[in-house]
C-alpha cells in the first residue's frame, strides 16, 4: 500500500486562537451520529461559526478573505479531550492539510498523523508572526515543511518541531501504519501466546 | 533492575519496534461500541481484512442509548442505524456484545471491570478517551481513535511510542465529604490540563491503599483530563477481591495462578520514576469546576478567580471561559443556581455513587425548577441499585430513575441541555457545549455535591446540606 510521502503541505492559512481547543469543540458530539466520515468537514468549529440559529458568527472561519485555507493556526494544547478521530476527519475533510500550534493534545496527534494530517508545534510569539502576516495578507502562503522542521510564510522562516516518529512516518509515506502492522503476523501470534490471559 | 507496572506491561506486550521507532503493542483486550468503530469495520471491509481476535474483542452500545426509552425502533433513526450497525458487525465478527437485551449493556468502562474483563497486568484499548478508567485494575489502558481501532480488529496492536511515567502519591487522610472525583479535580487542577502529556499516571500513597475499586476508577477515568493517555494504580488485595467470582474472572487454580501474575506486574518499589508529584490528602476539599475546561476547578470556598489575580498568560483563558459561563471574577461559586442535576457517567455513575447519593437524600427534596436525573452506568448496576431498593430513594426526592448509557455526560442521545442552563454534573468535561446546547454550561463535582446542588437549586457544600462530619469513606 504505497502512501504519499508527505514532505510538505503548503496553502494560505486561517486562525483559530484560543488555548486548550478540546475536539468537542472541533467536532460536537451530535455531529458524530453517522456510520461513515463522509460530511463532517461541513462541522468543523460547527458551533465556533454558527449562531444556534443557524447563522454565521463574526469568526475567521466565516470570512470570505480566509476562505480556501489549509492551513490552520491555533494556541497550546490543541485537540484536547475526546479520541474521537471524527476531529480530525472534520479538519481534514473541510480542507485542511496542516496544523500549527503551541502544543498539541496526545490521542490527537496520534489520530491526525494516521490521517496524514501533519501537526507542527511552534512557540507563541511565532505563531503570532505567522498569525500577524496573514491577517495583513490573507494571500499569504503558510509552508509547512515537514522534513527540516521549518515554516515558511513571505519572505519568513522560523523553526517547528514535529516529533520524529511522526516526521518520518510522513516524509517515507508511511503514516498509516496498517500495513507494517499486519506484517507483523507471525510476531504477533508468539507475543499473544506469551500472554497467559489471551 | 526495578521496573514500574508501566514499563512491566508495555514490554510484555511490546510484539517488535516498527521502522517509525515506535512500537507495535500488543493489545490484549479490545473494547468496542457504537460511535467509533463503524467506520473501523467498513474500512475493514474495504481492505478485505477480518477481525483477528475475536474473543479479545468486546462490544456494547453506550453513546446514544436513549435513557428513557427501550423499545426499537428509538425515535432518534440515526441512533437506531447506528445500533443495528453495531449488532451487525459483531454478529459478522463472532464478537460478544452486551446488547440491550443481554442485562450487562452499559457504558463501556462500567462494564468492562464489572464482567471481570478488565485484569491486572493486560494491555486494553477503546476507541473512548475515558479507557483510562481501566487502570484502576493495574492494567494499561489507552483510549484510541477510529483508525487505531481499525488497526487493533485487524492486528490486535498498535503502533505507539513509549510513555514516561509520574507517580502521584497523595498521602494523609481526605476529610468528611471530600470523595475521589474531588482528588480528580484537585489533581487536574494542580498540574493542568496538559499537564500529563507524554505520561502514564500512577497513582499511589494512602489514600489510594484505602480506596475502593469503584474510586480508584473515578481517579484513573479522568486522567484523560489533565492530559494523561493512561493511569493506573498498583493492583492489591482490593484489586483481586473486587475481581474474584465475576463472569470473565478465572476461576479456581487458574485463579490462583493469576493473582499470582498480578502481583509480579505491580511496580517494584524501588523503580525510578521520571517525576514524581507529592499531595496532602488534607488540602483537598469539596472541589468545583467554575470554567470551561476540567483544570478550572477551585474548592468549594474560594472565588471565582478574576482576570486581575492570575499571571499574564493566563488572563485570556479565563476571560473566555467567564465570558461563556456568565460568571463575574472574584464572585464565590457558591450558591450559584441550577437548571439541571446530572448524576451518572463512567466517571460517577457505579453502585457505590448512587449508595452513598440515596444515604444522604432519603427524606429530601428536589428544589424546584431543577430537573434531576440520575443514570445508571450499566444494567448491572442499574438492577443491583433497584433490588436495594435505591431507585425508589431517588424518585421520591425527586430524581428521574433512567436507564443505562453515556446520557447527559456527552449528550449523543436525547438527554441534553436546553439554552444556557446550568448543569450540576457527576460527569468528566466541562467543555463547551458538551450536554448538548452550545450554549448550556457545565458544573463537574462529586456526585454527593450534584446531589446538594439539586436539592438547595444551587451550588452547595456537601457538608452544610448534609451535614456530613463523620469521617466519609474516600
């Protein structure tokens, strides 16, 4: 099963500041009544943009300058909470191809690399810069660079950090680890048979 | 050389390292239900892979069981797809699932320990942050996503880098009224929401000697929510007598033989930890969430904090959360009134929770305008609190008597907010829109203190409402 090997993602980039972002909050829980992840982008941030009526809040998400982003900037401890991979399914599915943040919630990380989701941690002030360029310049394209762990916006670049089993599982496209887990068989029958309970 | 019940578990468990460095874990029991593995199977189907340990894997439906109904088709269709998915894919997969009709149906982590599967020493994972809750046993628990899920049905492992691991001692003796959901708050208070990234929770000292089973699982469900993937707490004599007897427990000389290999699990005392955190059992009170997130929790004493009294960075975070929750910094929590009192969830939601709740309210009142209901975490539990006689305790003050499932605590089913109400909650999360108006707005505290709540119609402390003095069992 080859994957792509994902070195770098790159498109303009929208901002949802705020710290402690849990998935509830990404992705709500009545969203997650279906079979399928088909559809869910549609929620992202659903009750982040819309009034209870239906109606657009006054958000980055909704603005017509950031529509077409890929690129989404937030705080620290990104993606807290629920394991629900429906989060970042919704991140994905909406268009997303990167996250920067401050830090990023444990389970998410997991379940957005195995998505090829690529997740960078940058400092706040960084960030900022990065927030700062494309507020003045929606155009602005934000690069990710996953190998060398660098981002690039304008004519800027500062350093990012992605933990090196990530790194790498994105860059040799093996991000999805299903197929090196079923080759695995044989090692995992002996493992099982070690184990008085299995 | 001393090693830890972390490091014990994970190498026997560990199958070989994957080329990404991380480790492909062996998961020793898989447990599943009805909103994160569909997906899981249908990409099963679409890779022509089967479920590759089948009697390792074990389902029911929590998330969206409506509570107050048990005839199918629910009213809700989606919910009722989702069921019947479910039931389909078991039966498909030669998987045991604790259906509606099987009398154990319940929330997931309430039913795990309460069958027996749940053991010392085993690796388990669910497609639930709350799998946490299984640590309680000594066993390492994590809670996965829907691919991870995909990858365990397939290959009963997963791919993961090693934890470090914190050792939290809390020593002393809590004080009357003070229960285990409060030394979870007090502990993700302390150290923060993320506070546990990148660690496995173990948690020690005498408080946790004396505790029950039931409360070593509140502590260890919300590890999840100071960051935490997964704690745990040494398997003892408490652990082998609460498994002892139950259905999925080994029984005579294998009995013997696993108790055997529980203890070999449990932590060397000598091992080194990467960190280690020291609490005082005596400075933990009655404790309340005020904001939007499990870390802001103050005790039922104190104020409300303000903008002007925290550092620089925290000041936006509480800005928003005052701003969400309508509350004004520097005001005291207490006495703010409730719509809503929520007692039940894999956080709060077993015998011993209700037990200690009917000892208290026998005789008291539901206040008015509160709308209180209180689920059961599990059929088991459910029929065990009737035969005592608790349900009848509850109604009379003025509870609904539900039936078992999630409800409230996420909202999947029908059982949600309404506007801004304000819930009392024996639940985990806080977060916005979490009981199911984006708008309602969530109180965490021990069930006795939901219990206050509900009867006063506004946030109360337990040892005024109800006089407890006595020294409270933990």
């Amino acid at each position: 099963m080859a994957l792509e090997k994902i070195t770098q993602v790159s498109g303009t980039a929208v901002s949802v500041p705020g710290n402690d972002i849990d998935t509830d909050r990404i992705i709500p829980a009545r969203f997650m009544k279906c079979i399928t992840f088909d559809g869910l982008g549609e929620f992202m941030f659903y009750d982040v943009r819309k009034n209870e009526d239906g109606s657009n809040k006054e958000h980055p998400l909704n603005e017509q300058r950031f529509a077409g982003a890929s690129i989404l900037l937030s705080g620290n401890n990104f993606g807290c909470g629920s394991s629900r991979e429906h989060a970042p399914q919704a991140i994905a599915k909406a268009g997303f191809s990167g996250v920067i943040a401050e830090g990023f919630a444990e389970i998410f990380f997991g379940n957005s690399t195995t998505l090829g989701l690529p997740l960078a941690v940058a400092t706040k002030e960084d960030i900022q810069s990065i927030a700062a360029a494309v507020e003045a310049d929606p155009t602005t394209v934000v690069t990710i660079d996953v190998e060398n762990q660098r981002i690039r916006f304008g004519d800027q670049e500062v350093t990012c950090f992605i933990r090196e089993s990530a790194r790498d599982s994105l860059v040799e496209g093996k991000w999805d680890p299903i197929a090196e887990l079923l080759e695995g068989d044989e090692q995992i029958n002996a493992t099982a048979k070690k184990l008085p309970y299995v | 050389m001393a090693k830890s019940l972390f490091e014990k578990v994970w190498n026997a468990h560990t199958v070989r390292t994957l080329s990404s460095g991380e480790t492909q874990l062996f998961i020793g029991t898989h447990l599943i239900h009805e909103v994160t593995s569909p997906q899981a199977f249908g990409m099963l189907r679409e890779m022509g892979l089967g479920v590759k340990f089948p009697d390792r894997t074990f389902a029911t439906v929590d998330h969206i069981v409506p509570t107050n109904e048990t005839v199918e088709p629910f009213s809700d269709a989606l919910a009722d797809a989702m069921i019947k998915e479910l039931r389909k894919n078991c039966a498909e997969s030669d998987i045991t699932f604790f259906d509606l009709d099987s009398g154990k149906q319940g929330v997931v982590h309430i039913v795990g320990p309460e069958q027996g599967i749940t053991q010392p020493g085993t690796t388990i994972a669910c497609g639930d942050s709350h799998t946490s809750t299984h640590g309680a046993f000594g066993a390492i628990a994590f809670g996965v996503g829907t691919s991870q899920v995909r990858n365990i049905l397939a290959t009963q492992t997963m791919a993961m880098s090693k934890l470090m691991v914190r050792r939290i001692n809390v020593n002393g003796q809590l004080s009357p009224g003070v229960y285990a959901k409060d030394v979870a708050l007090h502990i993700i208070r302390m150290l923060g929401v993320n506070g546990g990234t990148g660690f496995a929770y173990e948690y020690g000292g005498e408080v946790f000697d004396s505790m029950t089973m039931e409360e070593r699982m509140t502590v260890c469900n919300m590890s999840i929510e100071g960051g935490a993937r997964c704690g745990y707490v040494n398997p003892d004599e408490t652990t082998f007598a609460y498994l002892k007897g139950r259905p999925y427990s080994p029984e005579g000389e294998a009995w013997d033989a696993a108790v055997e290999t529980w203890k070999s699990y449990a932590s060397d005392t000598d091992c080194d930890y990467d960190d280690v955190v020291e609490i005082n059992a005596a400075d933990i009170a009655p404790t309340v969430t005020w904001g939007i997130n499990p870390g802001q929790g103050i005790s039922i004493d104190e104020n409300i904090p303000s903008p002007d009294s925290v550092p620089e960075d925290q000041v936006a975070g509480i800005e928003e959360a005052l701003e969400f929750m309508q509350f004004e910094g520097g005001a005291p929590i207490k006495g703010i009134s409730i719509d809503v009192a929520f007692i039940g969830s894999c956080t709060n939601g077993r015998l011993s929770d209700f037990e200690e709740v009917a000892k208290h309210i026998e005789g008291r009142l539901v206040a008015d305008g509160v709308q209180a209901i209180v689920v059961p975490g599990s059929q088991v539990v459910a029929s065990i609190a009737e035969e005592k006689g608790l349900d009848k305790i509850f109604i009379s003050a003025g509870f609904e008597w539900r039936a078992a499932g999630c409800s409230m605590c996420l909202a999947m089913n029908p059982d949600k907010l309404v506007g801004d109400q304000i819930c009392a909650s024996s639940s985990n999360r806080n977060f916005k829109g979490r009981q199911g108006s984006p708008t309602g707005r969530t109180l965490l505290m021990s069930p006795l203190m939901v219990a206050a709540a509900a009867i006063t119609g506004k946030v109360s402390d337990v040892r005024e409402v109800f006089g407890v003095s006595e020294t409270a069992s933990v």
